[in-house]
C-alpha cells in the first residue's frame, strides 16, 4: 500500500509539473492580446509593433519546434525540458523589465520562443514515459487542460495585473513559476535514450527559412498589398513583394521535403520523416489543429481590439467580458471526454468547427457602429464551446497515430503545425484588419464634405502604408494637436470609427472563412476513440514488425494508445514504476 501511494503521489506531481509548463505556454499569448494597447502606450509602440511581436513569438517556435523534438531525443528529454524552462525564464524576465519593443521582441518573442521549442516536445515524451498506455489519453488530456485553463484564466489576470499593477509583473511572475517547475521536474521518469539522432542542419535551416517566408509576407500584406504593390511598398516585376515572398517560402518548402527523402533513402536520420506525413489521420489532426489555432489566434487578436480600442474598455473590463469564452472552453475541454469518454473524435471536431463558424458569424452580423460590449457574450460562450471540443479530441488524435518511440516527433510536429497556425491566424486577421481599415478610412474622407481636398490627399500619402487602429479619443488628440479644424477633426474621427468596424468585420469574415475550410479536412478525423478496445477504430490485423499494427496507410501506427492497461513495450514497466492516475 505504501508503495502504491508514493507512485501515486509521484504520478500526481509528474502531471502537475508537465501541467504547469502546458499552462505557462499558453499563458503568455492569452496576457499580451488583453494587454496590446496598454503594452503598446508603454513602449511607445503601435498595435502593428505588438502584432509583429506576436506573430513572431509563434513563428519561432514553428519554425524550430521539430528540431526541439530532436534536441530531445539527443540529450534526454527531461534535460531539455529543464534547459528549456531556464531559457523561458530568461526571455520572461528580459520581457518584464523591456525598455521598448525591441527588447521585449528579443525577450518574449525570442528567447521565450527557443525556450517553448525545448519544453513543448518534451512534454509529450515525458508523459509518456511516466504513464502506462492506458492513462495516457487521459494524462494528455489533463496537460491539454492545463493550456485551456490559461486561454481561461489569461485575459482576466492580465487585466487586473495590467489595470493595478503593470503587464510587467505578469511575466515577472513567470520567472517564480518556472523556479517551481524547475524543483519538481526533478521527480520525472526521463525515457532511455536508444541511438542518439544525428541533427539535420539543412533541413532545420530549410524548414525555419521557408515557413519564415510565408509568415513574414503574410505579415507584410496589409502594408505591402497581397498582388499589386501599395504606393511606396517595395515590389519585383510590377507584383507585391508579398506575392513573393509566400511563393518563395512554398518552394523552400518543397526543396526541405525533397531534402527529408533523400536523407531517408541515404539511410540518414531525418528532422521530419516524410513517411510518418503520409498517415492520412495524422495529416488530418495535424491540418485542423493549424486551422484551430488560426482562428483562435486571431479571434484572440480581433476582439480584444475591439473592445480596449474602439469601446474604450479597460484591460480589467476587456478581461471580463472574454470571461465568457473563458467558462465555456473549459467546461467543454475537460467535461466532453469525462462526460463521453467514447464518443467520436471526428463528430466532436466537427460539432467544434461548426461552433466556431456559428459564432464568428454572429459577432459579424452583431458589429456596427453603434455596438457595444454586450455583443460579444452569445459570440464568446459560442467560441469557448468550439475551441473547447476541438481542444478535447486533437491531442490525442494526433498523437495515437504513430508507435511510441516517435512521440516526441509527434509532439514536435503536433506543436509546429499549432504554431505556425497562431503565426498565420495572428499575421492574417491583421493585414486584413488594417488594409481594410485603411482602404474604408481613405473612401470614407472622400466622400465627408467636411474634410477639404487637400487634408484628403495628404492623408492618402501619409497612410499609403497603413492607417494606425487607434481609438477616437487617441486621434482626436493627435488631430488637435496638429492644430486641425473643429468641423474637419470631427469629420476624419467619424470616418475612421466607420472605417475600424469594417476593418474588424473584415477579420471576421477571413476567420469564418478558415472555419469552413477546415471542416472539409476533418474526414480522415478517427470515428472511434483512441486508447478503446481492440478492434475498435483500429486496425485488427496481425502486429507488424515492433508490435505495431500496421496501419492502413502504409504506416505504422501506435499498437500503444488502443492497448488494454499493462500492454506497454517489454521491460519499460520495470524501468519506470507507473504512477497511477
């Protein structure tokens, strides 16, 4: 019986360690969206400075989390889930203590960006190290938790830390929490390292640039112009540089792919086997998990804009009214599979996206210009609920479909596609936000008698590479102090309160429009849970080499999540004694 209470106890303090270090990764994005202008006024930056620095924080660990994965396997992943918390809580107290928005992109976009692409794969390694194969859907699902539980409880805490203290002391508070993680890492199984994994320079250069590429220019296209080059914007050939840039990206891309093969036929360890990309059910989790955190990262990004810019709201009073969304993700991710623990994965993610297009329709149909904050209560508890069924399934979609030994290289991958969503969602929902929004601001003073002809064209030069997102109060300032007529200065807000609900309608309607596509992606989406018994949604043919079963995509696929409790690889139960959950 003692025995059996300390693994217990173990079992309880490994989950809550790796629980911890899910929720501080997620903590960080949730703050700073209900924060962007408070934090943009103290650095004396724009809200395009605090997108670039938001998109650039994903981006870094898009482009590098693969590689995470394998630094992993290299040295042990509790060793790189420690150095990578160490790095986290350097990059947090640089942030914390940032002068302007360069050091807070070196801090918090940088070296908590390099942090995260060490602890992230190590997550899903160490969970499945130290649980049996039969608690791990459920463990995975408790860590994925940990994440919601910060998308919940971020926007409430950065806005009464950010209204009474200072956004500072939220990252601040990080570095405490980390020194935590740090002390009870120590109880961790770490799984025994096989053949150390040789690291792909190329292809993680490869991979890094060409993502890099398609971020930026997406990034760029609400200043530069998606095709056709705005007045002043740099261009090749008569074409946007965007264009560009995005092709270019897609071909390195496809160079990192043919790069991957040939390492593969060369007998080379790869960053990225291809073959494992070729299980169509993985794909699938994959694709709609990019889909998910784009719209969830630019959501995250629109409303908030809404609410502390165009209404005026406090960051405490811009935090409530996320509350809802908060309540509902939550009760959605943990309640689904407690409440239905064998329901099918892919109706729950269906149900999810269709919640989501459901309340981003809802929240376009609610804007005008006479809206204010209640219209985003039904469109939040909607979007709560969708991201939190989506949140409930993928996880374990992903990672029940390939064997154990490459879980890391799924958490890696798993963790890359998220990012590189949130990198897009956050860059996407921006450009169109602002080329909108100055495309409406330019018309609307054109058509405004109040404003004369000369105002009209100086502010067509002076914009050519975006209007600022800035509430009427700001610009009514800047107007006065330019010395602007009473008549005229009134005519330019009115025209740019119009101009921002266009601009936030347009967002909207892109992020819908995300919604519908990745529904059409989720027909490979398993109809029965992983981790049921045998034969249920899975293969129950003969074991393949390894004791897989080989899947019927040509892969192998994970024997390990759809076994009975105690079918774990031989020996490993020896190694590490199982905490129960």
């Amino acid at each position: 019986m003692r025995t059996t209470a300390a693994t217990r106890r173990r079992g309880g303090t490994v989950l809550l360690t790796l629980a911890a270090g899910q929720f501080l990764m997620t903590l960080d994005t949730s703050v700073m969206n209900v924060s962007i202008a408070t934090i943009a006024n103290d650095l004396g930056t724009t809200v395009t400075g605090i997108q670039t620095a938001i998109t650039l924080y994903t981006l870094v660990m898009a482009m590098l989390m693969v590689t995470g994965g394998k630094i992993g396997a290299l040295i042990g992943r509790r060793r790189a889930f420690a150095i990578g918390c160490v790095v986290y809580g350097c990059g947090s107290l640089t942030t914390s203590l940032a002068p302007g928005l360069g050091v807070l992109i070196v801090g918090w976009s940088v070296l908590e960006g390099l942090g995260a692409v060490l602890i992230m794969p190590a997550i899903v390694a160490l969970v499945a190290s130290n649980f049996e194969q039969a608690q791990r859907p459920r463990a995975y699902g408790l860590v994925a938790s940990a994440g919601a539980i910060a998308v919940a409880v971020g926007p409430l805490v950065g806005g009464l830390v950010t209204t009474y203290f200072s956004w500072r002391w939220v990252f601040a508070g990080e570095v405490l929490i980390v020194l935590v993680i740090l002390v009870l890492a120590r109880r961790m199984a770490d799984p025994e390292r096989g053949e150390r994994p040789a690291l792909d320079f190329a292809g993680t250069a490869l991979s890094a640039l060409g993502l890099g590429l398609v971020v930026f220019g997406v990034l760029r296209s609400g200043t530069w112009g998606w095709i056709l080059p705005r007045p002043g914007a740099p261009a090749l050939l008569g074409l946007s540089l965007v264009l560009w840039l995005v092709l270019a990206g897609g071909v390195v891309l496809w160079l990192f792919l043919l790069w991957e093969h040939r390492r593969v036929a060369r007998g080379r360890e790869p960053l990225v086997d291809p073959a494992m990309l070729g299980d169509r059910r993985l794909r699938a989790g994959l694709t709609v998990f990019s889909g998910q955190y784009l719209i969830q990262a630019g959501l995250f990004f629109v409303v908030p804009l809404f609410l502390s810019i165009s209404l005026g709201l406090s960051t405490v009073e811009t935090g409530l009214r996320l509350l809802p969304l908060s309540i509902t993700l939550l009760a959605a991710a943990a309640g689904i599979p407690r409440l239905w623990p064998h329901i099918s994965p892919r109706r729950v993610v269906r149900a999810g996206l269709v919640t989501l297009f459901v309340a981003l329709v809802a929240f376009f149909a609610a804007l005008d210009a006479g809206a204010g904050p209640e219209v985003t209560t039904v469109p939040m508890l909607l979007a709560g609920l969708g991201i939190g069924a989506l949140a409930s399934q993928l996880g374990s979609v992903t990672v029940s479909a390939v064997p154990d030994e490459r879980s890391s290289e799924v958490g890696g991958l798993q963790n890359t596609f998220t990012n590189l969503g949130a990198s897009l969602g956050t860059a996407l929902a921006g450009s169109v936000l602002i080329a909108v929004l100055t495309s409406s601001f330019l018309d609307g003073i054109r058509d405004n008698p109040a404003v004369p002809p000369q105002v009209t064209a100086q502010a067509e030069v002076q914009l050519a590479g975006g209007a600022p997102f800035v509430s009427d109060a700001a610009l009514e300032a800047n107007l006065a102090a330019a010395g602007v007529p009473a008549p005229t200065a009134q005519g330019i807000v009115e025209s740019n309160r119009d101009a921002r609900i266009q601009g936030l309608r347009a967002a909207i309607a892109v992020l819908a429009l995300a919604a519908v596509v990745a529904v059409f992606f989720t027909r490979r989406i398993p109809e029965e849970q992983p981790g049921g018994s045998p034969g249920a949604g899975e293969d129950s043919r003969p074991s393949g080499p390894g004791g897989h079963s080989g899947g019927a995509d040509g892969v192998t696929r994970a024997g390990g999540l759809a076994a009975p409790p105690g079918a774990g690889s031989p020996g490993r139960d020896e190694q590490h004694p199982v905490p129960p959950l």
